[in-house]
C-alpha cells in the first residue's frame, strides 16, 4: 500500500480550460499597472470555514471573501460578488493556484469580465503578494 500512486487517467484534480501563468502579459509582472489581482483560499480549522484572500498587486488592496463551504460554486458565486463590487476598469486579470475551489472559473471569468490565470503547482513565489498576506492574516 506504501509508495507512489499509479499514474492514469485520473483527472478529477485537473482544471478545464486553464490559462498558465506564462501566458500572462508582461505589463503585468511589473506590479505599476493597478488591476491586476492574486486570489487564493485560507481553510479555518479542521476545514470548518474558508476565507477567499484578493490582493491587488499595486495598491495592496486585500479584500476578504467569507465563505459558507469551499465548493466551487459557491467559491465562484462568492468571488464573483466581491469583484464586481470594485469599479471595472482597477478589475483586469486574477491569478489563482490550482485548487478545486476554482473548477468554475469559467464562469467566474463570463460574470467578473476578467482574465483568469492559474500558477503552478507547488509554485507559491509566482502569487508572491498574496501568499505573503495570507501568512500575515494567519498570524
């Protein structure tokens, strides 16, 4: 039972129709140019309640998605309100990791009007701002 899982078909874990990180516009590297957003997710104990963290990577901004379970739609519903509560144009591109919470973003990307991008996995430094805020609030 002890050692590497087979390798198959299995892609329950993957995404659909993900746009990588090194399809991001090079304006966006820079971090002068508001808009741009980094999101992930911050489980609660046990996995008992969720917080999804946005970070503007110019200004800073950080807003704070509450979360009733870490589903996808709810996860997408939820993002998608705290979003189009900011004015479109500071609303560009998201980049997110690759966790299930983000199985929806397809329609995340249709109600936000915004690119969405994905980091690699096991690749914390390429969403660089968020992960740091998401260390400060578990502080």
């Amino acid at each position: 039972m002890r050692g590497r899982k087979p390798t198959g078909s299995e892609q329950r874990c993957r995404l659909c129709g993900m746009t990588n990180i090194r399809d991001r516009p090079e304006e966006i590297e820079g971090g002068l140019v508001p808009g741009h957003w980094e999101g992930d997710l911050i489980l609660g104990a046990g996995g008992a309640s969720a917080v999804g963290t946005l970070v503007e990577r110019a200004t800073r901004l950080i807003v704070l998605v509450p979360m009733a379970t870490r589903r996808a739609d709810v996860a997408a519903a939820a993002v998608a309100g705290a979003l189009n509560a900011i004015p479109a144009p500071v609303r560009q591109t998201l980049t997110y990791d690759q966790g299930k919470e983000m199985a929806g973003h397809a329609g995340l990307a249709a109600q936000t009007r915004m690119r969405i991008f994905f980091a690699d996995p096991h690749s914390p430094w390429q969403r660089g701002s968020n992960e740091n805020t998401n260390g400060l609030l578990r502080q």
